[in-house]
C-alpha cells in the first residue's frame, strides 16, 4: 500500500479518530496472486417467476507472484457450489476447502500443495443465486411499457467502488487490473450489451460441458432452448469496477457516423428512445474532442450509453457501456428545461472523460479517489466549452465547484483530498464534494499555474505512461513537474508536488488578510486556516497560494502576473507586497478564482470596492471578481471577521447586477441567513429585503409572466429568469404567487394536460411548488397523475419534488411513508431526494424529523448499501437545527440509534458541526442581522406596511413559500457521477 510521510501519517490518524481505524493487512488482498484474464459466463432467468434466478461460471487465469497454499479473493451475495471449486496447473492442487468471512467479503480457497511462484493456474468457481431489486451489483430494474401496459424487467450492474464482488467472484480491488471474457446467456427476446462489441450469438450452450447442471432447476433447463448466448470480444485490460452488462428489451439510436470514428450507441426503454437524440450528438463529439485534448485515441471500438430506470449516482463510467439515471441521459424538447440539458451535456461529458482519468488510467486505491473524479469533473468543462460554446460552461462550474469547497471545507470535520481509508464499507463516504469539487477546483488551478499548454504535455504523458495500469498523485505530480522543468510554467522556483501537496494532503484552505499601507502602495498579508466556527485546535497550516492581484487604475489589463505566497509567508511574519493603486482606488484578489481561498481586506478598501459596486461601472470588477468579493463578503460576516454593514451593503449593489453568476452567489450567501431565520418571526424582514434587492430584476427577466416565451433564450437569461422567479415568489414579491397559481390552474383546465402544458419549461419547478403548497388536496392529486403518467424523467422528477411543497401534514406523512414502501409511487433511486426536500421545507420540517427519528431502522433497510444516502440527509436535517434543545435531542438520539449510522459517520460529524455552526450564529447574530436587513431595506412606506402584516399574521403566512427553498437547491446537481 501507500508509504505515508508525516504529514500525511498524522492526518491519518485524525481521520482515523473518526472512524474506527483496521490496519491495510485486514483488508486488502495479500496480493500473492495476481489475475491476468477472467472468463466469465453467466446464465439469467429474468422472470419474478422464478426469483430471477442465475447461474454463472468464472475461470481467473492467477500468475503466482509468492508461493501460497491459498488464494483471497472477493465474493458476496451469491452461493458458491463448492464442491465444484477447482484450480487447475503446475502439480494439479486440489482444493481442500472455500470459506467465505463477509466482515471484509473475503473468499479464501484452500489448497493440498503450494502453488509455484512464476506459474500459472486457473481457478474455476460456479455460483449461482437470486438477483434483487435493487441499486449496487447485477440488480433487477422495472419500467412498465407504456404502450402494453406491461411491467417490464431489466438487468443492470453498478460495480463502483465494491460491488464487483457481487456479481462474481474476483480481485475487486482496482489495481487488479484484467482482461475479461464475457458471456451471457438469456431468453431472446431480450438483447444483452456488455463493456465489448458482440462477437458471436449462438442458440447452442457452449457451458453445457463444464456447467455444473446438477445445481440447475427443472424449470430453467426447460427454458433453456428460448435461450441465446451472447460473447463478447476479449477486453483491454482494466479494474473490476468498470465491468458492466445490461440485459433488457430496450431499444437503440445509433449516432451520426461523421461524428466520431468510434460506433456509438444510446439505449433506453422503447417509449423514450425519441429523447435520446441530444446524447447521440452530444457523445461523439464529446469523446472526439476529447481524443484530441489528450492526444490518446479512445481505444475501444464502440460506446454504448443507456438510461437505467432504477439507478443510485447519477452516472457510471463503465469503459465502453456507461450507465445512466434517465434524466442524466435522456432529453426532450417539449418536457425538459434548459437546466436538464445542461446537467446532461454535463454527465456525458464526465463519464467520457472517465474513459481516459479512471478507466485507462486508474487510481491504484480509492484514496485517490478524486484523481478520477476531480479530474473528469474540470474536464467536463472542457468538453461542454466546446461542444456548447455559448454557455460558458467553464466559469459557471469553476464557480458552482468553488464555491461548494469553500463551504464545506471549512469545517473542522472535513477531510483532506487524498485521504486514507481503513474500512472498505466507507469508501462511498468520499464520493463527496471534496473528491469531486475540490479535485476539481485544484486541477483548474494547475491549468491556470502552469498554462493549459504545459498541463495537457504533462497528462499526455502521464496517460501514455500509465495506460492499462495504476497511478498515484505523487504519479501525476512528477509528470507535471517534468512538464514545468521543461517548457516552464511555474513563476517560482518550486515543484508542482511541493505546492500540490499543501492543497491535497490538508483539510481545508486559508483565508488571506491583506492590510494595505495607503501611503507606499504596498500591502501586507497574512495567512492561516479558515473555519466557520472557530477552532477548538490551533493549526499550523500554510498553503502555496497563488496570487493575482487586480488593481483599480489596471482594470483590462490581461496579463498580469501570476505571484506566490509561499507557504513559510505570511505565518509570523507578514508577507509584503507593492501594488499600483493609490489612496482612492481599490485591490482585488483573486479576481480570476484560481484557487478556493478568502480574502479579507482593511475596512478601507472595503469601502472603495462598494463604491465602485454601488456607483460607478461595475462591471471594472470581472465577473469571478465579484463572485468571489459577494462569497468572501458573506462568508467572513458569519464568522465575524467582517460585519454585516459591509456585506449586506456590498450586495445592495446586486439590484443592478446582470449577470447570473454573481447574483446567484449573493442570493445563495442570503439563502444560509434565509435557512437560520425561515422558522422564525424574522423571516419577514429577511423576504422584504430580498424582494428590494430582485424585485427590478424578475420584472426584467421575464418574471412568471405568463405570456413570456422564454425557449430559445440564452441560458444565462434563462437562469436569471428561473432563479429570480423562484426567489420571487418565496419572499412574497406581489403577483408572482398570483402568477403562478394562475399558470398552475390554466394547466388543470386544460384538456389533456399531459400533452398540453401551457407553463413554460424553465418554469414549472417553480410554477409546480407554488401550485402545490398553496392549492389544496386536488391541486396535489392533479401533480401526482402527472407524474405517474409522465413519460419523460425529468418532467417525472419536477414533478415528484414539487409533492413535497405541500404544507398538509398528512399528505407529508403519508409521502414519506411512500419513500421506505417497495413498490410505492417512489422509487427507491429518488427516496433520498424525497426526504431531503422535506426535510428543507418550513412544515416539513417537523413531519420529517419525526420520521427519521421514528424509522431509522425502516430507513436504514430501505436504503441498504446507500450508506451516502443516509448521511446525506442527516446533513440536511442538522442544517435546518438552530436552537440547542434540537441538537441535544439528536445526540441523545443518535447515541442509541448508533447502529443505522455507522456507514455516514464521517457525515453526521459534519452534520453536527454544521448544525453548531448555525446555532452559534444565532446568538452572536441573529438580532444584528435583523436589525441591518430591516435597515437597509427601510424605504418604501408600501412595502414595509406589507413587511409588518407579514409579521403580525394578517395576510397569508410566510412560510408557506419557502417550500421553494427545497426548489432552489434542486437546480444543483443531487447525484455522483
Ligand atoms: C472474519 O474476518 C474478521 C476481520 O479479519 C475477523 O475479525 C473475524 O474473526 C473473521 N471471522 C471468522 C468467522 O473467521
Ligand atoms: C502465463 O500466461 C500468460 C498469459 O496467458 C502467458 O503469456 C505466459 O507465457 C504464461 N506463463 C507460463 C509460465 O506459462
Ligand atoms: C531552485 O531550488 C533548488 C532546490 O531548492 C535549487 O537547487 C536551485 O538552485 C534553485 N534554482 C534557482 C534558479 O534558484
Ligand atoms: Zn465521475
């Protein structure tokens, strides 16, 4: 396993304070054995009659690396026949016993005699069972057929990170890379894809010499004249995890050939194979363009890409068969929005990018983790740029995954990038945005350091380097220091390891404290960590930050200077720097967001920058600039770094602000002060201010007007139109409610209203919630036949969280009791969100909370090896705590509940510290806070009658529209990908 140096030892042990810590010979693989090559074949029965019975058979060529007498491997969840266990080679060991301890799934299979160092053998294992419904290894998946109204049955597999082994037995760690040969037998009226083209469909068994009949039932062998048996071409070599089959009725479109050499597929349920023309588009030119920006041919010869209706993350990279949710996939002109076709030109592009930064070149352990993640989720912004240039898909993720790490980063709790695990079973706790995004984030920062032209040398070499193998970031590291030595890059004498390893081997990031002396032109700044409670242990930690600095009197010029903080500078002593501003004019840092850091400056400069905001051209200050002055702005508010006069005065500015970016980084600043007073009698003061601040602008953009065609738009003003709108209404602009109730019964009125649906389709989400929570129990039974009819996820997934708008407490009830029930009108892939979106709203709240503390263990067996699932909603249900009395009540809950939280532990730690987070907030600021919204939004007389009404009860009540607040965090991706 991996050498840890000091530093990294003692974040080890840190981690492993949290989480009970199992020393690596536990378990992982000894390693004595090696796979070569898997010759696996499988028998399916897909029929409910029959328990969905299989039998399958896998050969494992082993190259004997030190002489052993027993082979480990993985295996789970299925029956082992073994008698008929063999190893075949050198001196014919025979097998003297198989035992199965399922603590770490390990597989041990005896032997009579040592097997050679050097030589080959071949172990045979037959297995059989029963597939379930479920999520994570071969599961059974349903759809009904629209046009026969039958229920339909699939196979799907989802083998990331560790449940290959419950499809077959195997080396299911990835660094026990293979060839496999796959074949599938199944009745013919279903076709079976798999990771490699088809080479040969036969109706004659070829398992019927080595198949171990005597374990097969009558029934299936009487079946077994309808069956087909498909092989496919041996695979390149690659991890267990990627391993991949589908076998289903579905149906394909085939892409355009001009676009890609390499033949690609997209497949999904008969009745929405017309919603895949955008992927088949999107795909080939995608994954060409990527051929080109890493200079490596995709080395497959085909894609396949297909919609699973049940499915768990959001998207698997399977090499050569990626599987997707269907609203990842799938798109439709007339019931997707703008919004659902980006978030699937953005999947796409991910799980491609995957082919090269996961699947060619894999991780060597999963502590790495976020050299795939963080590396496909910079490079499907790449990819989008250019298959969708006019979206400028490139800053809006750098600022969506920005900020997401600079939230959650700053907990105490977090956990490094490169982070070590003990305990296989939590490997899906980082699958978190720390792998994703601020992987990401960091390896957008190499490219802006380096220069995009040096960065690509160095991974173009990494890739060829370590094609069909495994690799570390010290692997990737020494690439790209090779590439700076060569061409330069780097402005400082410093490697790309040395800066690297202060970004991936500590938790969290700095905030800067620049002070200016007005009367030199110089600066001086300061670094250390930034937490958004203050720490309970001091730390020592510095970063390599690196630095532009933008200066009033240089606004346009583009080529300023990359410089560094080192990480010995600004600890003790302050680091000192010239600039050219004078006395009247303001410094920016990182206007360009090269890397997640805060800046706090002197109030001065402060000042200067607000002026420039609130009166002169705003746009002096680039727009990641001013994302980057609202974020710190808010952010260094709530810690008490900065006060609230500054930050609220500096997001006045926003009533003028036409972009979206920044606008929604100050709404989504205003929307953690929202969610800490939306209980309270507060919450008033906080909806006029925001109404002040978006008012003009949702007029502008085209509000809930009903006659506005928004289709067509860019997707920026389509952005600021959903946004404001769903802002809007939440915080009682006038009409917008109106608006949307009126839309919402224009949709009732209409006859057959699941065909024609007059709201447009950047608003429904937004139009649906207010339909919902203000109508009646009709209103909700008018949604839920919709989305039972609907034939296109995403408009199913509008409509499915807009239900949880609601404010009847027992239609809540009621609906979270649909997402524990099998076979109820949730499926179990959209559970978690169901509970989620609940648990955000006002009244749901209280219903939700109940619920969970009432059915953990139901919870808990519904979501089985969706540990991510349970952690997640715990985050959000402590994220709504503001008082003491809830936390002591979870605590005291969560110590004996213990046992149904032992897979999110990392999570619940986080949720904890968020939840004290708020509630030291709201003593230190609740009623300054208050105090300086009602302030700054103190000037039309009209309004602030309206504002105490509100207060005082008199017109409809406030809480009811904040069931949007759930809407608003819908629109950011929910799934791992
Ligand atoms: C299974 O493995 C675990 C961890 O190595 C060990 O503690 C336990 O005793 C084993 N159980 C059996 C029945 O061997
Ligand atoms: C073991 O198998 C590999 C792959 O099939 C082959 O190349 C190699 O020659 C074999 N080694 C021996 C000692 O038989
Ligand atoms: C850069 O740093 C290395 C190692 O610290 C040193 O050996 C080398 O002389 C330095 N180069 C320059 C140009 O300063
Ligand atoms: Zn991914």
């Amino acid at each position: 396993m991996k050498k840890y140096g000091t530093m990294r030892w003692l974040l080890t042990v840190a981690v492993a304070s949290l989480l009970h810590l199992a020393s690596p010979a536990e378990y992982l693989l000894p390693g004595d054995v090696l796979p070569r090559h898997y010759d696996l074949k499988y028998a399916f029965d897909i029929d409910p009659a029959t328990n969905f019975s299989f039998y399958g058979i896998v050969e494992i060529l082993l190259d004997v690396k030190h002489e052993t007498s027993k082979i480990v491997l993985h295996a789970t969840d299925f029956t082992i026949s073994a008698e008929d266990v063999t190893v075949t080679g050198p001196k014919s060991p025979k097998v003297t016993g198989t035992r199965l301890n399922d603590t770490y799934n390990l597989l041990t299979v005896s032997l009579d005699c040592k097997l050679e160092q050097g030589k080959n053998y071949t172990l045979t294992i037959p297995f059989y069972g029963n597939l379930k419904q479920g999520l994570d290894g071969t599961y059974i998946s349903t759809y009904v057929n629209k046009q026969t109204k039958a229920k339909e049955y699939l196979i799907a597999t989802q083998f990331e990170a560790i449940s290959a082994r419950k499809g077959f037995p195997c080396f299911d760690e990835p660094m026990y890379k293979a060839t496999f040969t796959i074949t599938i037998g199944h009745h013919k009226d279903f076709s079976a894809i798999s990771n490699m083209p088809l080479v040969n469909a036969v109706s004659e068994n070829p398992l019927e010499e080595i198949w171990p009949w005597t374990q097969i039932e009558e029934t299936f062998k009487k079946k077994k004249a309808d069956f087909v048996w498909d092989t496919y071409e041996k695979s390149l070599p690659m991890s267990t995890y990627l391993v991949a089959f589908v076998v289903s009725k579905f149906s394909y479109v085939q892409s355009p050939a001009e676009l890609s050499k390499t033949k690609f597929r997209i497949w999904a349920r008969s009745d929405a194979s017309d919603q895949t023309a955008y992927a088949a588009v999107t795909g080939p030119k995608a994954l060409s363009y990527f051929e080109q920006w890493f200079n490596v041919s995709y080395p497959l010869p085909k894609q396949d890409m297909i919609a699973i209706p049940d499915f768990a993350a959001g998207a698997m990279e399977n090499w050569g068969l990626i599987t997707y949710r269907e609203t990842e996939l799938l798109y439709d002109e007339k019931q997707s929005s703008f919004l659902n076709k980006e978030r699937v030109a953005e999947v796409i592009a991910h799980e491609l990018a995957h082919q090269w930064f996961g699947n060619l070149v894999t991780m060597k352990w999963w502590s790495d983790l976020w050299l795939n993640e963080g590396f496909a989720t910079f490079a499907a912004s790449v990819a989008v740029n250019h298959v969708e240039p006019t979206w400028n898909a490139d800053m809006s993720y750098a600022v969506d995954n920005m900020l997401s790490v600079l939230s959650l980063d700053a907990l105490e709790s977090s956990h490094p990038v490169s982070v070590a695990i003990d305990d296989p079973k939590r490997i899906t706790e980082i699958f978190d945005e720390i792998s994703y995004r601020k992987g990401s984030t960091l390896i957008r920062m190499m490219t802006m350091f380096l220069g995009d032209e040096v960065f690509r040398k160095a991974i173009n070499n990494y890739l060829r380097k370590y094609s069909y193998a495994n690799a570390e970031q010290d692997d990737l590291w020494r690439e790209l220091t090779a590439a700076n030595q060569q061409y330069g890059g780097l402005t400082r004498n410093v490697t790309v390891k040395e800066v690297m390893d202060t970004w991936t081997t500590q938790t969290g990031y700095p905030i800067l404290t620049v002070t200016r002396d007005y009367d030199d032109k110089s600066l001086s700044i300061a670094q250390r960590r930034y937490f958004s409670l203050v720490a309970r242990t001091a730390t020592r930690q510095s970063w390599w930050v690196p630095l532009r600095v933008l200066c009033q009197p240089e606004v346009g010029n583009a080529n300023m200077p990359l410089q560094w903080l080192a990480a010995n500078e600004g600890l003790q002593d302050l680091h000192t720097f010239r600039h050219g501003a004078g006395r009247e004019e303001w410094v920016l840092f990182n206007h360009d967001m090269i890397a997640p850091y805060r800046v706090n400056y002197d109030p001065r400069n402060w000042q200067l920058l607000i002026r420039t905001l609130k009166m002169e051209d705003y746009t002096q200050i680039p727009v990641l600039g001013r994302v980057q002055l609202l974020s710190d702005a808010f952010a260094l508010a709530w810690t008490n770094h900065l006060d609230y006069n500054t930050a609220l005065s500096l997001a006045s500015y926003l009533q003028r602000e036409k972009d979206y970016l920044p606008l929604s980084t100050g709404l989504k600043a205003l929307s953690k002060i929202e969610n800490v007073l939306k209980r309270s009698p507060d919450y008033g003061a906080f909806q006029k201010f925001v109404r002040k601040l978006i008012g003009e602008t949702y007029e502008k953009s085209g509000g809930l007007a009903t006659k506005r065609i928004i289709n067509g738009k860019d997707l920026n003003s389509v952005k600021m139109q959903v946004t404001t709108s769903a802002w809007a209404c939440r915080v009682k602009v006038p009409g917008c409610e109106e608006n949307a109730m009126q839309l919402f019964q224009q949709w009732m009125d209409t006859e057959n209203p699941d065909e024609n649906n007059p709201i447009p389709l950047d608003l429904r989400r937004t139009v649906y919630c207010v339909g919902v929570a203000r109508g009646s129990v009709l209103h909700w039974r008018f949604a839920l036949a919709r989305e039972q009819r609907a034939n296109v996820a995403a408009a199913r997934d509008a409509l499915l969280q807009a239900l949880t708008c609601t404010k009847e407490i027992w239609i809540l009830a009621q609906y979270l009791e649909w997402t524990i029930t099998e076979g109820s009108e949730v499926r179990r892939q959209d559970a978690g969100a169901v509970i989620a979106n609940i648990v955000r709203s006002p009244v749901g709240f209280y219903v939700a909370k109940d619920f969970i503390y009432d059915r953990i263990e139901d919870i808990y067996n519904a979501f089985k090896g969706q540990g991510r699932r349970i952690g997640h909603i715990m985050k959000i249900l402590l994220d709504q705590f503001t008082t003491q009395t809830e936390l002591d009540n979870f605590l005291s809950w969560r110590d004996k509940n213990a046992r149904f939280l032992a897979e999110s532990k990392l999570s619940v730690e986080q949720a904890i510290e968020k939840a004290k987070v708020n509630i030291d907030w709201i003593a230190k600021n609740r009623q300054s806070v208050v105090d300086k919204l009602r302030e700054f939004s103190m000037e039309s007389s009209d309004e602030e009658l309206e504002d105490r009404a509100l207060r005082l009860g008199l017109t409809h009540d406030a809480a009811s529209a904040t069931s949007l607040h759930a809407l608003l965090v819908l629109l950011a991706p929910l799934y791992i990908v």
